[in-house]
C-alpha cells in the first residue's frame, strides 16, 4: 500500500462503525474547511448516536480501503460520493 495523502499518517478521522468493522464500503468523504477534518462514511442514514462513529488514523483508513487514496489531493470543503467500492468518486461542494 502506498500512502498518498500529505497530511500526516496519524491524522485523525472519523469513520462510521459499518466502515471499521467493514461492514460497509466507504462511499461517502468530506474534508472539512473549518478544521481539516476528514470523514469516510458507509453513506446510509443509519447512525443516529455518537457511538457509531470512531476515531482512528488516515493511515487506518487506508488500511481498511486503500482505493480512498485516490482523494489525497481533495479540497478543503469538499466531499465525494460513489456508488460502490469500485465506483468512480463524484466530487461536490460542502456550502
């Protein structure tokens, strides 16, 4: 696996419990352009409490789907959509 990203492999990021338990793909990102923040989410609607997100590393998240590299040069306030794991990421504006 090569790791992209310039940010640091210990960033922290959210992830939803279906994405870290890889129960779900990754289909929904944004990085944030108040704080940098990164998200990788399932995409569904289903995650009503705090407790089903984590925090783990950008470096993690590569580890859990290494094909999220192909976002290593994303905007700040902007997030991507895809319909599947293999699906082509769609990029859109977060305002």
């Amino acid at each position: 696996m090569t790791y992209k990203f310039t940010d640091p492999a210990n960033t922290a990021c959210f992830v939803c419990n279906h994405v870290l338990n890889k129960q779900r793909s990754i289909s929904y990102v944004t990085h944030e352009a108040e704080d940098g923040f990164w998200q990788f989410l399932c995409g569904q609607n289903d995650h009503p409490n705090d407790e089903d997100y984590k925090v783990i590393s950008l470096e993690q998240v590569i580890t859990i789907d290494a094909s999220v590299n192909d976002l290593y040069d994303m905007p700040l306030g902007i997030g991507a959509t895809r319909n599947n794991q293999s699906g082509k990421w769609e990029p859109f504006n977060l305002n």
